[in-house]
C-alpha cells in the first residue's frame, strides 16, 4: 500500500472577476456561504454571476523516503545523491468539483538539505556545520543529486543560509560546487540564487522575501506551470525552483510560500481573475494553509511546528511570534539530545533501511546508525589518506589497513570512550593512527617496530557489562600488542605547528591496566608499552546476510602480524610462532569488576530517557 507521509491542505474560495481598471476584489468560501444565508442561494447565484468565480486550492507536500529521518541526524547527502529532508510541495488551482470544462493549474517546488556531505552537532544552539570526506567525494553525491533534478528540467536554486556566522562555510561550499560545475558543464541548466535572508528581513521584516521573488520573476515566468484542459496537457512546467535553508523548514517555508503565491495570483491573472493575497485580509485562508504545511513538515523533521509561522498565517510578525519561537526552539533542542536517536532508528526499520536488530547495538551505544552512507568506503578513505601520510613507499611496503576501536588513552586496556582507530600493518612497522572522523585528519600515531614486538595475544575482550550485548564474548574480541620501545618507535602528534614529535613514556606496566593473569605475562618491572585493538563487529543492523567473526578477524590480525615479524627477523619464522597466542585480554568477569556504579547510573539514566 502506498503511503505518503507529509501534507494535504485545501481551501475553496471565490474571486469576483472585476472590470479592467477597477479594483481587485475576492471573497472566500466562507463568505459566499455567509452571503447565501443571509438572501437566500438564487439572489447570491445571481449577485455574483458570471462576475466572479468558485475555485479550489490544494497544497500537497510529499516528503521523500530516501535519506529519511530527523533534524541532526540526517543532514546533507548521502552516496546515491539523496539529500535530507527532501520534500515536492504541489500547489494546484482547479475548480470545487475538479470538473473538466475548467482547467487544472499544478505548480510545483522542492526543498532539500545542501546536497554535501556535512553534520551539526544537536548540543548546541547554533552547531557550526562541519563538512565530511574528501571533495571527489563531495563531487560525485553532488552530480547525483542534479542528475536526479533533471527529471523536473531546469533547476533553479534559491539559498537562504547567512552570508556571516556559522553559516557561510556551507553555503560558500555550496556556491562554489555549483560554479565548479558550471565550468564543466556537468549539471545542465541550474541557476543559482543566494539570498541572506536573515540580513534581508531583519527587524522582523519577513515580507522583505518578495525581493527574492521579484529576483527570479523571469525565471518563474519561463519554468511556467503545467496546465490541464479537457483532460490534455496544455503547457508541461520546464524547471523548478529548490529552495534551502539549513533545516529546511522555518525560511525555506516563509519562501516557499512566496512562490506560490507569486505562481497563483499569475495563474488567476491569466484566467481573467484578479486577487490580493497580500493587502486584502480576506485571503489569509491562503497563509493559514501554508503555515500548516510547515508545521507538518516541521513535526516530521524536527518534533515541533514550524518557527516564523505567525507571520506564514498573517503575515505580521511580533514580541509574541518571538517567544512562541524560543520555545519552539527549547523543544527542538531537547529533542535533538534525548529523543531523536531512538525514533531515527524507528525510522530506519520502518522504511526497511535497517534490520530490527538495530535495536540490539542501540541498547548498548544509544546511537543509530546512517544506512545512506557507506561506512566501508569512510573507513577505507580513511586508510588510504593514513598510509599516504605515513607509510614511506620507498622504504616500507604496505601490507594490510585495518580500522579497529582502541582505548582513548595510549598504553592502556579501558580507558572510555573506545575510539574507531587506523592500523597499519607494514613489512616493518605496525602503525597505530588516531584519526579524526570530522575532518578526516591524522591526529597522531604510534609506531611499533616490528622487531621490538614481544608478545601478541588475541581472545576476549570485554570492556563494558551494561548490556547483554557488550558481554558476549563471540562479539567482544580483540588484540593486545606488547613491544620494547627503541630508536625505531615513536610518537607523532599533528598539533598543527612544527612541534609534532613525542618520546614514549618509560614508565608503562602500571598503565597496562592488566587483568587478572596478564601482569605476570606481561613481566613485572618491564619497560614495555602495550597497543590494544577491539574489533568492530559487524552491526547488528547492517548485518543482512552471515560474515567472518570477530574472533576469525582478531586471528587474521595477529598471524598477518606474525607474517610480518618472520620475513622482518633472521629465524622470524620460529620467533613468530613463539610470539602468538590466543587468551583473554579482559574477559568478562574481570570487566564487571571494572564496571563502575557511576558508569552503570549513567547508563541507567540515558536508557530510561529515550524508554
């Protein structure tokens, strides 16, 4: 059964047709009905003749379901060229009885998220948008996406975000992918428009949007309408307009709406009617249909109604509208930290993005994950751009990348939160690179000489029993690496200056945090340092089909390491075989004991929130 999620709006109403040079006048339903009451239906049918006239307008707003979701946590494009918050709004001019001796008038438009790869934080009012992976990246989702417009014909892009503040970098982003493919001649015939709409209406001016409207009048004139007569299309719309702001919702909205009052009150012209959808207070049927269709597609985006929409009814803005939208605002900020994170992964079950066993990794991470971007090709970019910087071809060959989770403090077992690390694996080092996911940087990594290794162990490693999840031992596996540090090991930091060089601390074994068993092996008083790595196993929700586990990619891990020391080392082959050897790192009962009640309450708090 199709269904369709987003907006269904209409009002009658009744333009009298007036003689040329006289005054615009219009009466909506509720007048022609008050009018009939008050002197019967004959003498109204007969005041009004054929001086005027009964239509009916239907707004129809249809959100797509394609990179569906909430607010921050579907922002921009993903790989297919979908972006967030995509939504055909149709506005269309027909009589009551949609009767075929008159003519049906569709105009439509579009919002969407800025089609890039980018994110905001929800901890924050105003979150500086923080733009993701590489520009060929970027490039690619981006022509997808006007690839995909071209269906609708021309393209006609009107920008609302600020020209200052957080906003610019975006926006900049934006404008200037479209001139680079203008230059190449790659997207066709898309125009760009950028208005700051903030700066144009400020005051509370928000009738100052006409200014835009009046920008792209000619280009509303030659995208025209499609217009249906006797059942044939007359004249087919060549382009659309696709407007956006940050969230598209509140000022893309206000926009919107000026549009299509622009389109209808030119769509009654050319009928030989006239009507005043600014001046005459008659017509805010026509603002009160718009601003529902905001508040809805506002609820669905975000979980409240629209900001900006006292002036979408009435076209006034006051003290009263801005409080309503300091409140608004609460609503959405509350959302955004605590409820937003379980009802996107709802969604995602629902449209079939994601398996129900989402729901398992949710217990345990509290987060959801994003089935429009390949997370394969993140981890893989992210392994290419860490060998480049590191590994020096001349000298080294590069034998294996990993991504792997590792404790956020060096030379540790359980120092919270894991962080999604980089290994490298070359014919002379192992190579243990924090990156830095936002803006696919190196932010340091460890060199481990393959010659200084000591001893390689893989087998259970638990480092939380908060969940079920997190205590089965087939999916908690990982891999503890122990070396001597020499001349050959070292620490770099990119602190983004010259000074990028760090010792490794002598002192170690205390900081090894070794369970039960492992400080003997690893030999007390030992000037050693450990690298541990967890394995990430494959989410429950991705999974859709059987994988290699995560205790046959831990022992895939340690023999590629093996290999690697016996072709490094005279009589590697033998010392190899001594190095490895499978055991717990942190089993489970060693980590309940490490679970702390502060760590256990915290857990306890944030899963009964979104419950």
């Amino acid at each position: 059964m199709p269904v369709i999620q987003g907006f269904v709006g209409q009002r009658s109403f009744v333009v009298q047709k007036t003689k040329q040079g006289e005054n615009t006048a219009s009466v909506t339903q509720m007048d022609v009905e008050q009018e009939e009451h008050e002197v019967g239906a004959d003498t109204a049918g007969q005041a009004h003749g054929k001086a005027s006239r009964p239509f009916l307008l239907t707004v129809l707003s249809r959100r797509s379901v394609k990179r569906s979701g909430l607010r921050y946590l579907r922002r921009g494009i993903d790989d297919g060229g979908n972006c967030a918050n995509t939504v055909e709004t149709e506005q269309i001019l027909s009589s009551p009885d949609w009767g075929s001796d008159s003519k049906i008038r569709s105009f439509v438009q579009i919002r969407a998220s800025i089609p890039l790869y980018f994110s905001q934080s929800p901890y924050s009012f105003k979150p500086a948008p923080v733009l993701h992976h590489s520009p060929e990246a970027n490039k690619i989702a981006f022509k997808r996406h006007f690839e995909d417009l071209k269906r609708y014909g021309r393209v006609q892009i009107a920008l609302l975000v600020d020209k200052h503040g957080t906003e610019v970098s975006i926006g900049q982003a934006f404008e200037n992918a479209v001139k680079e493919a203008e230059d190449t001649h790659e997207l066709g015939d898309v125009r760009f428009e950028w208005f700051d709409f903030h700066a144009e209406c400020r005051g509370m001016k928000f009738e100052n949007v006409n200014r835009l409207v009046q920008k792209l009048d000619k280009t509303l004139t030659d995208y025209g309408e499609t217009v249906v007569a006797d059942g044939k299309i007359q004249t087919r719309q060549s382009g659309i307009v696709r407007t956006n702001c940050m969230d598209c919702l509140d000022r893309t909205n206000v926009a919107e709406s000026a549009f299509a009052q622009h389109m209808l009150q030119r769509g009654l012209q050319d009928e030989g009617y006239a009507i005043d959808l600014i001046h005459d207070p008659s017509t805010n049927w026509f603002n009160t249909l718009w601003a529902d269709n905001g508040d809805a597609i506002s609820r669905q985006y975000a979980g409240t109604a629209a900001l900006k929409g006292d002036f979408t009814r009435t076209r006034k803005r006051n003290y009263r509208g801005a409080l309503s939208d300091f409140g608004l605002t609460l609503s959405r900020y509350y959302n955004n930290m605590v409820n937003d994170y379980f009802s996107q992964a709802v969604i995602d079950v629902l449209l079939g993005n994601l398996s129900w066993k989402i729901f398992e990794d949710f217990e345990s991470t509290m987060m959801s994950a994003d089935p429009g971007m390949s997370i394969e090709k993140i981890r893989q970019t992210a392994i290419d751009n860490c060998t480049k910087l590191i590994v020096q071809e001349d000298k080294e060959d590069l034998i294996h990348g990993w991504t792997m989770l590792m404790p956020a403090q060096a030379n540790t077992l359980r120092t919270l939160p894991f962080e999604e690390a980089v290994v490298l694996l070359t014919d002379s080092a192992i190579y243990c690179c924090k990156f830095d996911w936002n803006t696919e940087k190196l932010a340091s990594f460890e060199k481990v000489d393959l010659k200084s290794v000591t001893k390689i162990r893989y087998g259970t490693y638990v480092t939380s029993t908060l969940t079920d999840r997190e205590m089965r031992e087939d999916l908690n596996v990982g891999v503890l690496i122990v070396y001597t540090p020499n001349k050959d090991s070292v620490i770099r930091v990119n602190t983004r200056s010259l000074q990028n060089y760090a010792l490794p601390e002598p002192k170690s074994t205390s900081k090894a945090e070794s369970s039960s068993g492992l400080m003997s092996w690893l030999g007390s008083g030992s000037t050693s340092r450990t690298v541990a790595f967890k394995v990430i196993s494959s989410s429950a929700g991705e999974a859709r089909s059987g994988g290699t586990n995560a205790l046959s990619k831990a022992e895939h891990m340690a023999d590629q390491i093996r290999r690697s020391i016996s072709g490094s080392t005279e009589h590697g082959e033998q010392r190899g075989v001594e190095l490895v050897e499978k055991g717990d790192i942190i089993s489970v009962e060693e980590a309940k004991r490490r679970t702390g009640y502060l760590e256990q309450l915290g857990h306890s708090i944030r899963k009964y929130v979104w419950t």
